[in-house]
C-alpha cells in the first residue's frame, strides 16, 4: 500500500487507506471488520464503505484524502488563519492546524510541511487518521499503555428477552463477548431509546478490550414491549436488568454503565435501584427530573423538547421526525392534546400523560432519580460526570452534581459545549480557544471502567475532582469539589423603572437601593419573547446574540457599569424577583448576558420558573393579580470571564417561544385558547430586594 494511513477509531485501527496515486484517482485501501478484526483485500474505497466510515467516526476520512495535496497547500503558510476550499482553519500550537465554524471538526497536524495526521474530537470519542510513523503527534501517544493490549474479535450477537418484575414488559437485549475471554468478564451495560442495533458499532471499542457489551432497548422502544412512558419504569427496569447481567456466567457480577441524555438518565434510575452490581457510571450530559430538567423545567411546558418526543414517538426512533420547517406554527397549535395529530397525523400517549399530569405528583416521582435516591434507595457508585454549560440537558447534570457532592468517588468534567458535547470550537455567538475541545475522554472513560470493574490501579481517581473550562479566560482549572472552594457570593441588587426599550436599562448595584420601584412591561401571549434557537437543531441551550431581541417592549433589563476590572463567576447563579402581573398565571424567564462595549449581549446562563410554582413544584399555588410574589430562579452552570470594559446584565421577560410554552395568562397557564393580554413586572428596592446571586471566583 503507498504513502498510508491509518484511521483509528477510539484507538482501534480501523482502516488502512491510500491518497489517490493521481489526481482524480480512488482512494485505495482495506477496512476491518469489527467483528472478526480481520482485514479485507486492498481496493479502491466504494462510495458505500466511505460513507459508512464517515458515519461511524464523524470524520470523512476517504474525502480528506482525496484532497490531501489541497491541505499541504493552504496550510503550509505563515498566515494564522486559512480560509480555503478545505474549510475555515486557525493555526494552533506546535503545527497544529484547527477547523473552525463547523461541527466535528478534521483538525490537521502538519509536520515538515506535510500533513501528517488528522483529528476528530466527537463528544465521547477521538478519531485520529495518521500517516505511520507520526502517532507520537497525535492523542494515540496517549493510549501507549492501553495500545501494547491485543485487541479482540467479538463473538456473534446473542438477544434476550428479559422479564421485567411487573410482568408487562420484556426488554430486547443483545450481548457481544470478547471472543477471547477465558472466563467471566465485568459488563458495560447501555440502555436506549434510539434502537438498540443502530449505534452498537461504536461501543465495540469496549469488547475489543475484554468487556461483556449488553444493549438494550428500553420498555415499549425497538424490540422491547410494553408501554413507552420516558421515565417512568427506568429505576425498576434497570435494576431488573441488573440482577439478570449478574446472574449470567460469562458476566464476574461487576457491572458498568455509560452513555449520555436519555442513555445518562437510566444510568442514574438504575443508581437509585441500590444494585450491589452496578460498580461505575459514566454519565454524559445527563437528563434529570422532569421539573427541573425536561420535559417542565421550572414547572413550564417545554416546548423544545417537542422534536425530541416526536422521534421518539413511536416503536422505533426516527430522528427525520424532529426537523420541520413549520415549528412556528406547530408550537401555535391549541389544545395541546391534539397538536401531535395536527403535526404528525397521530396521537403521542405519552405527551398526554405530561397534560394530565399538569403538577408535580406520583407520575412525575417515578421518574424522579434525585429524588428516589435520597429517599434511601440508592448507593454511591464511582461515577465519571461530564457535561458543558451549553447542554439543554445542563439541569440533569445539576442535579448529578448536587446529589453527588458527598459521594467517596467522582470526576467531574465541564467544558464550553453543547448538548452534542466535544464537539466544536464556534458555538452560535461564542468562540473558544484551542484548548476547548478534548483528545482525552474516551481513554479517561475507558481508565474509570478499568479501576471500578477490573480493579486496575491505575490512579485515574487521583487528582483533582473538576476540570472546568472557563470561557473568556479560554482555559481549564481543577478544583476539588463543585463549585470550587474559595468562592465569593457577589449579590447585585436590581433598580431602577423601566422604560419600554432597552436604551434606558435599569441597573445591577452593589447595595440595596431604599427606593421602591416597579418595571413594569405589557405581555401579550400572543406575541411571546423568543428563545433564539433552531428548533430543528434540537439545542435549547446555545449562547445566542440577544441584542435585537432585548429592543422588544416585553424585556426588562439591568445592567452593571463598565467592569474596571474582569470577573469570572463560576457555578450557577441564584436570582430573586419580587414579580407581579393583573393577570392570573406568570412564567418568568432570567437570562445572564456578556454585554461587550459594542453593545452586543451574549446569552451564557438561564432561569425559568412557572409563578404558580413559586413555594415548590408539589404546592400549587394561584397567581393572585396585582400581588407581589417572591420568586426564586436557580440558573444553568456557567464558567465565564467578564472582561474589564464589559458589562454584566440580567435581563428578565416572560416568555420563550420555542423553549417553553408561552402562559396564556389564564389561570389554564399554557394550555388555553383564551389568551390575556396582561400588565407583567418587577418591584424593585424597599421592601422588595430583587437580587442575582453571583459565584464569583476572582475578581
């Protein structure tokens, strides 16, 4: 074969391929099966095989080879920044050569003017494509230990069907061996809603290194029966799933788990089983509990998740299902309970059970893990937790946290990402350093199943409990507990009246001003705020320029003075309003804006919170008109540098069309034909101490 490379996926070669011998010519190569780990004959790369590979690893390693002569030319250059057919590149450190403005992105290492490798971080996974001889430039040096270990095959895909303890389900489960084991081995145990056989190709990585691999379909998902209702028998299904994987001879009774979303929310129900089995989590951009996570974070109806709950709506998932064109319209739709036959010509069961289920009760306690844990019923497990401040998911990985913060073993890692993780270095208005995406996990993942299920020393618990990514700074700290010690609260106390535009903001201040005073704004349902996002990217959570948007007459906004000096706050904010409307229902929705000098304001964190909920999500309680209430607002996590020169701002209004369902300012909330146009606002000063509550690491 001349001049290959290798494609390793996760460490694991899985290809060997050729640049084209002329231009316009194949590339020529051989693929392993990741079964049988043999090698087909060499040959030209067929369409088909290359868009398999780019599927797999998030790299098209067959395109990029095709073209390689254009990356020896663009990058070989003394600019630091490219802009070429080969995409937009920024020069990074020691001649590497980083892809901007794109999702997973083909990093390029140059060596001697050559490119010489490329490298894909895709949130759990690093793909790296390398000419021999140059490993030592890429994450592979990281793997040195790990890489002397014969790899091995993988025995034919046996299923079951496991009973379920309530006897209304039985859970397809399929199981692939290391071929080469000479006795039980530990299991890693995945659960699905998004069809079992789909994504298994990508956690071969695990059997090819001596680990039973047991996927599953959730209750009434793939080829699982029973009813499909998100939540709701995860604790009991998973702990079932648990004692059988114990009981079966291939399995030594040590069980892992790991995934992310859906697949890091089962993790967490089966934690809260109490299973002596289960050993090690690792936990991915958790889900979390339905009122402070999805799908009523904050009591609210959230809408963003609609193109979640309709790939999922029906036996098998459908990802096609959550992109459309007319999500404005479908989200305008009353009565909710028939929006899902309007949109897509059938019923959702279980979107009907959120309706019916408008406050925080058993339905919703069943699915609660945080919940069902400290009740008593779980057991610390050594658990990987890893998340970003942009993850819509971000609240589960809250609540991981929260419940977590005294547990013997745990790594926390948070970086500047999304819900789809390690993945980009340009998210929507912010841009992040060379630093900001990972080469690590994948192996960090697999050095925490190796300590807790094979008990190797491998130190991977030692060290500092946090690694967190500030933005601004474009750098990662440690710490030893979440948030890290040392902090200090910085409260801002909100004043000022409010005029109808945000020329004249109120203000952020250091002392609680004496003087009472209400900012008030007029909130038609029918021409709600929005949260500025795709829906049909399926990110609730991106940082977003909200400049414009701020101009509207519904936003009151506060805003501190220049800083003289930068800020780093650091851990999620807590926000107080004194609120009050004429109407007889009242979401609130805080944001923390980076105003930079510019003007332009840049959303990092965010609070909701129905008003109905504002004693507790089990005590209901109604809006009483032209009553001030005290709500309190906890936001999602950030790490963020303020600059000197910049201004911090807390802008509060009270809707988020395309994240929550706007309230219909009825006492029905966000389920009424009857809208209200109401007189919402905020008392401010006084007796009435409107306040945010600030982490502060340094100032």
């Amino acid at each position: 074969m001349k001049n290959p490379f290798v494609l390793y996926f996760s460490a694991v070669p899985i290809a060997r391929l050729s640049p084209p011998e002329q231009p316009g010519g194949p590339v020529t190569g051989s693929i392993r099966d990741l079964y049988t780990l043999t090698w087909s004959e060499e040959a030209p790369i067929a369409p088909a095989q290359a868009a398999a590979l780019a599927a797999l690893t998030k790299m098209d390693a067959v395109a990029i080879l095709s073209r390689l002569d254009q990356y020896q030319a663009a990058l070989n250059t003394s600019q630091d920044q490219v802009s070429a057919p080969i995409g937009l590149y920024r020069r990074g450190r020691n001649g590497l050569w980083c892809q901007r403005q794109v999702k997973f992105p083909a990093n390029v290492q140059m060596a001697n003017g050559q490119p010489v490798a490329f490298l894909t971080p895709c949130r759990e996974v690093m793909v790296v494509l390398v000419r021999p001889g140059s490993e030592a430039l890429t994450p592979l040096s990281l793997w040195k230990e790990y890489q002397g270990e014969p790899l091995s095959p993988v025995e034919p895909v046996r299923t079951f069907r496991i009973p379920t303890r309530d006897g209304q389900a039985q859970l397809a489960t399929d199981v692939y061996l290391p071929a080469n084991r000479s006795g039980p081995v530990p299991a890693l145990l995945i659960r699905t809603p998004y069809n079992r056989e789909e994504g298994a190709q990508g956690w071969l990585r695990y059997v090819h290194r001596g680990y039973a691999l047991v996927i599953q379909d959730v209750r009434g998902k793939g080829d699982s029966t029973g009813a499909w209702v998100p939540h709701s028998y995860e604790v009991e299904d998973g702990t079932d799933t648990l004692e059988w994987l114990a009981a079966q001879e291939w399995c030594d009774g040590s069980v892992g788990t790991a995934g992310g979303s859906y697949l890091g929310y089962v993790q967490w129900a089966m934690a809260a089983g109490g299973s002596p089995h289960l050993k090690a989590m690792i936990s991915v951009v958790t889900a979390g509990s339905g009122f402070v996570d999805l799908p009523r974070r904050g009591g609210c109806y959230v809408s963003g998740m609609l193109p979640w709950a309709y790939s999922v709506s029906g036996q098998r998932f459908q990802a096609e299902l959550m992109e459309r064109p007319d999500w404005d319209r479908v989200l305008k739709h009353r009565p909710l309970r028939t929006l899902p036959e309007e949109a897509l010509g059938r019923p959702i069961p279980f979107l009907d059970d959120y309706l019916d289920h408008r406050d925080y009760d058993q339905f919703w306690r069943l699915g609660n893990w945080a919940e069902r844990f400290a009740q008593g019923g779980g057991r610390p497990v050594p658990v990987l937790i890893q998340s970003g401040w942009f993850d819509d998911n971000g609240m589960g990985t809250t609540e991981a946290l929260d419940l977590t913060a005294d547990w013997p073993v745990r790594k926390v890692i948070l970086g500047p990402w999304q819900h789809s993780g390690n993945s980009r270095y340009d998210l929507h208005a912010l841009s992040f350093g060379e630093d900001a995406l990972r080469y690590d996990l994948d192996l960090l993942h697999l050095r925490w199943l190796d300590r807790f299920l094979r008990g190797r020393n491998n130190g991977v618990e030692e060290g500092p409990v946090v690694e967190y990514y500030t933005v601004g700074q474009e750098a990662w700290h440690t710490a030893a507990t979440w948030p890290p010690a040392g902090e200090q609260p910085l409260t801002l106390w909100l004043d000022g009246e409010h005029p109808a535009t945000s020329a004249g903001d109120g203000a952020l201040v250091p002392a609680a001003p004496a003087r009472e005073r209400t900012a008030g704004c007029r909130y038609d349902p029918a021409d709600p705020a929005h949260n500025i996002i795709d829906m049909s990217e399926n990110e609730l959570e991106v940082p977003e320029d909200y400049t414009e948007e701020e101009k509207r007459g519904d936003y009151l906004c506060y805003t501190t003075p220049p800083l003289d000096r930068p800020l780093t706050v650091t851990g999620d904010c807590r926000v107080v309003l004194h609120a009050v409307t004429d109407g007889e229902d009242m979401d609130v929705v805080a944001r923390l804006c980076d105003v930079s000098p510019d003007g332009r304001s840049v959303k990092l964190a965010d609070g909701v919170l129905s008003a109905r909920y504002r004693e507790g999500f089990d005590r209901p309680l109604p809006v009483s008109p032209c009553r001030v209430m005290e709500l309190t607002l906890r936001t999602t996590k950030l790490s963020h540098r303020f600059a000197a020169g910049h201004r911090l701002r807390l802008t509060v209004t009270f809707s988020a069309e395309g994240f929550i369902l706007p309230s219909s300012g009825t006492a029905a909330g966000y389920d009424s034909q009857e809208l209200r146009v109401c007189r919402n606002g905020v008392v401010t000063g006084g007796g009435f101490p409107s306040r945010v509550v600030l982490p502060v690491e340094e100032a």
